[in-house]
C-alpha cells in the first residue's frame, strides 16, 4: 500500500481525488490538509509529509507550485491537479526537482479517460485522413459564481480552468501544432476574466479548434471529428463527474457508462450509432501506483503536462496579438 496525502478539499479533492483514491486498492489515503472539516485533518505541509508517500495536491491552481516543490524537496512522489503550475518556468522547476530526487511527477489530466475521448481514439483511425477535429465544452453560467477562478489573477478564468484538458486531448491525437491562433474574450456584463475561447492549433492543413463558453444554452457536439472516410460526432460531457457528485464510485453499477451514443457518418450518407466506451478515471490512479510500486511507465507524463502549458501561454500571446503564431521549435510553420 503505498499512504496518501491529499492537499486541498474542495471541488477537485472531494469529488475527484478522494474517491478514487480509495476505489484504488493499493492506496491508502492518511492525511488531509484543509481548512475544513475531515477525520484525517492534518495542520500543516510538513506533518502531511510525515504521513505519506505521495502527496496529492489539489488546491487553487497558484499553489501548485510552491505545495508541489516543497513536496518533491520532502522526499515525497506528487500527483498534481491539472494545471502543473501557471508558468512554465515554474513547471519546469518542478520537472527538474522531481529529476534529481529521483520521485514521481505526475498530472491529474483524468480527461483522458473521459469515455467520449477515448471513443474518439478507437474510432478516427477508421476516418481516413482527418482535416477538421473540434472540440467544445459549453456551459450556461450568466451570473458570476462566487470563487478564485472569477478574479484576477494566476491561473484564473476560464480557458486556464479547461484548456489543460483541452490541449492535453489534441497534443495526445495529433502531436505538436505548427502554430496557434485564438480568440479569448471576457464576454458577461460584470465578467472581470475570460469566460470565452476559440483556439485553433495549425498542423499542415488540418486544423484543431478548441472552443469554450459560458453563454451557451444550447451545447454544440462535445467533439466533431471529420475525415476524408467520414464523420463522427458525440454530444454530451462525459458522465463520471456529475456521477461522483452524487455519490456514484468506481465499481458501482453504471459507474462511467454513458447512454449517449456518438454517431458515424459516411459520406454515402449512411449514419450509424457508436455506442459510448465507458469512462475510466480509476484508471489514472492505478496508473500511478503500477508507477511507484512497479516501475510502470507514467499515466501522464509531466513533460506533457508542460508542454500544453506552453501552448496555452502562445494561445494567449497570439489572442492578444491577434496573430497567428508559430510553435517554437515546429517544422516549418504553415502560412
């Protein structure tokens, strides 16, 4: 059993992180470190770290980086919640540190494991060549909710709250881009951080679109992938979260499963239903412990955590420009 402390207990430690922490059987949660009310509360970083091996750090995104350093610089493995850090200095910091103590780094980017993302892995290959893969993540949130991503500052507003996942999916399809444009835009009354995006990632003449908004009442498709074989496109969020929310763990009946099929498209016209896979967080978390206590590769690699960073950070550098921007270190950048 490898003993867990888990930093943070609000949206991201409650809901996500302690479930599956203990759905996983070779965890072992020990410590809590929050402000709140919890029987494994614990008062400080330092006693935390007197209880555990690995150190789960799930608190607002600007003390990723100071919880994640003192973490490594204990002695412990680290699991941080996406983002890795809001800078990528800082996360490279964090790639060095946990390089030289010779510990575990690693990225809660669970989407992965959403089961109309790995739907989409099973099925473009059948595709032919795709051009055209977007992507959205709508909401309907007129009114200001109350909280830390609402308010100016390190990591806050909402293409820092969805992009990570967002451009984790796309690098995992497609490799690096050749550039990236973007539209980022704070669209309420009243909205002091942005609350829309549309990003492109430019890869020859296929192209990414990435999009987000909290004014939409009716959700475009979650993702549309079109190819030169065909067309596949899936509505509806993955359902693990909500079902987590209330109270639905790993290895409940249903748990995962969603009743929303995706649909392929030929260009004969002929349509035909994809049923869902089912969702897999668990499987992050199985990943970690088969990393520490077998030697088994990363569920998710720091470095790509890193990378998706750095590509959010051109995103914003190309919407304030409103220019097209290429990818340091790409092959020949189109246009």
């Amino acid at each position: 059993m490898i003993r867990v402390g888990l930093i943070g207990y609000g949206l991201a430690g409650a809901v996500f992180h302690e479930p599956l922490i203990h759905a996983c059987d070779r965890l072992e949660l020990t410590a809590v470190l929050t402000s709140r009310e919890h029987p494994l509360h614990v008062g400080s970083v330092d006693e935390l770290a007197g209880r555990c091996e690995l150190v789960v750090i799930a608190s607002p995104n600007p003390t990723h980086f100071p919880l994640a350093k003192a973490a490594l610089e204990a002695g412990r493995h680290v699991v941080v919640d996406k983002p890795i850090a809001v800078t990528v200095g800082e996360a490279d910091e964090l790639i060095r540190i946990a390089g030289e103590r010779e510990r575990v780094l690693t990225v809660f980017h669970n989407r992965r494991w959403d089961g109309d993302f790995l739907t989409v892995e099973k099925i473009m290959p059948g595709l032919g060549e795709v051009l055209l893969f977007e992507a959205h993540w709508d909401r309907f949130r007129p009114a200001i909710k109350p909280g830390w991503r609402e308010v100016p500052g390190p990591g806050a507003g909402l293409f820092n709250d969805l992009a990570p996942h967002m451009v984790d999916q796309a690098l995992r399809l497609f490799g690096t881009p050749d550039a990236v444009s973007a539209d980022i835009e704070a669209q309420r009354g009243g909205a002091s951080v942005d609350d829309y995006f549309d990003v492109t990632l430019h890869y020859g003449q296929m192209r990414a679109c990435l999009r987000g908004s909290t004014l939409v009442a009716a959700p475009r498709p979650r993702f549309a992938v079109h190819g030169t074989t065909g067309s596949f496109v899936k509505h509806g969020l993955d359902p693990q979260e909500a079902q987590l929310k209330a109270g639905v763990r790993p290895g409940d009946p249903g748990f995962g499963e969603s009743g929303e099929d995706g649909l392929l498209v030929r260009p004969d016209e002929s349509c035909r239903a994809v049923p869902t896979e089912s969702g897999d967080y668990l499987a992050f978390y199985e990943g970690v412990a088969a990393t520490i206590l077998d030697g088994a590769p990363l569920p998710v690699r720091a470095e790509d955590a890193r990378d998706g960073l750095a590509l959010i950070d051109l995103a914003r550098r190309a919407a304030a420009l409103g220019q097209r921007l290429p990818v340091p270190g790409a092959s020949s950048p189109e246009g």
